[in-house]
C-alpha cells in the first residue's frame, strides 16, 4: 500500500523503495515455469566464500542478527551476489515498543535483507504482540516475510491482509540430520509440490552435507522441470 512506498528516510540505505524490492536479485523466470527456493541459515563464524559461491546463484541466505558476527556474515553473502534474509533477535515478552525497537536495530545489523524470517516457528510467531508490531514494521520497511506452518499461522494472515509479501514455509530440509540423500528427496517432493501448487520455499543450514545435496540436486533430472529461484521471487509472485 501507500506505506510500503514510503521507506523512512533514516534506514540505512533503503530509501530507494521497499526493502524487497532495492536488494532482489534480478530474476527474470517467464512466470510458467514452477518456482523453488532455498534459503540457507548462517551457521559458524564466517560465511565459507567457496562453498558458497559452488552453489545455484539462486540460493539465499538467512542471518540472526542476534549472533556474533552476523553484520560481517550478512555483508559477506551480499558481497558474494546472495539474497539476504533476516532472523530477528526479539526480546520476547517485551512491549511493542520494545520490540520495534529490537527490530529497527536488527535490521540495521542486516541492512540489505529482502525479508524477515522466524528461524523455527519459536521466535516472534509464538508472541502475538511481536507478531503484530513485526508485521506493523515490515509494513512499513517493504519486507517480506517468511513463516513456518504454525497452528493459525497468524503472522502470514495478518501480514497478507497488510499487502506484505509473505511465504510458508515448506520444509526444513537439514533440521534432523538428514543425509545428502534424504535433503534431495525432501527437494524432489518440494519440487512436486511446486509443479501442482505455488512456489516452494525450503529451510536448510550452512552446513556440508547440505551444500554437497543442493549442488548434486541442482545438476540432476529433477531439477530441470523446475526453477530454482532467489526467495523474493517466490515471495513476488506467491503473492501475485
């Protein structure tokens, strides 16, 4: 709406739009072709640049601000031409004001984030007051946002009836220790899943297995009748 045009003029520089919009990627996709997108929790001190940069370009990446080093770690994957999503660090409990405040400072710590994310479905989905005073902010910033199916799932209905681009999320690819051969059936059933529905939005880690499945997937057979795309794209066109 009206508010998400008008980004404040004190963000660190966003003031060219909405968030989503000044830090996607260029995506062209010809709107037929079934969409999946991966985005990847930071996890250990420093982003591994060569990892990183042997998979799909469309990959994106997720950073809790509130770890040590997460301004370093974001700027790194931005650095590397990725997609940045935010996971806020959130004084639970606290008043809204509180919480608007924690958040303004999160996203200075990750500047250039297309979307906020909770990382479990724990974080603010399981506040009522964070999730309103969430969506209230990403309303205003131009955000996306990224939830786990959680009971009502509150915050993807509140934050769609406030014209926030908003994703589901559909699996956590890597939670359980999965092996590099049950992360690619999790991403053959996404990709299913993408071909009859929506697009697909699948959670992993940092983490070597993870890295070695996506980029064995991303060269096989499967992979082809899909597309696999940067998170704001099937933030876009999910909400289209």
């Amino acid at each position: 709406g009206a508010a998400a045009a008008q980004a404040p003029t004190d963000a660190p520089r966003a003031a060219t739009g909405p968030a989503l919009q000044a830090w996607r990627q260029p995506f062209k996709g010809d709107g037929t072709v079934p969409l999946v997108s991966i985005v990847l929790v930071h996890e250990g001190p420093a982003p591994d640049a060569a990892a990183v940069s042997a998979l799909p370009g469309t990959v994106s990446f997720a950073v809790d601000a509130g770890q040590p080093g997460a301004a370093m770690a974001a700027a790194t994957y931005r650095a590397l031409g990725r997609e940045v999503v935010m996971i806020p660090a959130l004084p639970m409990g606290a008043t809204p004001q509180d919480v608007e405040v924690a958040l303004r400072v999160n996203l200075e710590t990750v500047p250039e984030a297309v979307a906020i994310m909770d990382a479990s479905g724990d974080g603010f989905q399981s506040d009522r007051e964070a999730v309103a005073q969430v969506v209230d902010v990403v309303a205003a910033t131009g955000h996306g946002l990224i939830t786990f199916p959680r009971g009502l799932n509150t915050a993807h209905q509140r934050a769609g009836r406030e014209g926030v681009p908003t994703g589901l999320i559909f699996r956590d690819i890597d939670g359980g220790g999965q092996t590099d051969e049950q992360i690619r059936r999790a991403m053959d059933r996404a990709a299913f899943r993408a071909r009859s529905d929506r697009p697909v939005i699948l959670v992993g880690r940092t983490q070597p297995t993870t890295f070695a499945a996506i980029g064995e997937w991303a060269i096989g057979d499967r992979a082809d009748s899909i597309e696999l795309a940067p998170v704001s794209a099937a933030l876009l066109r999910g909400n289209s």
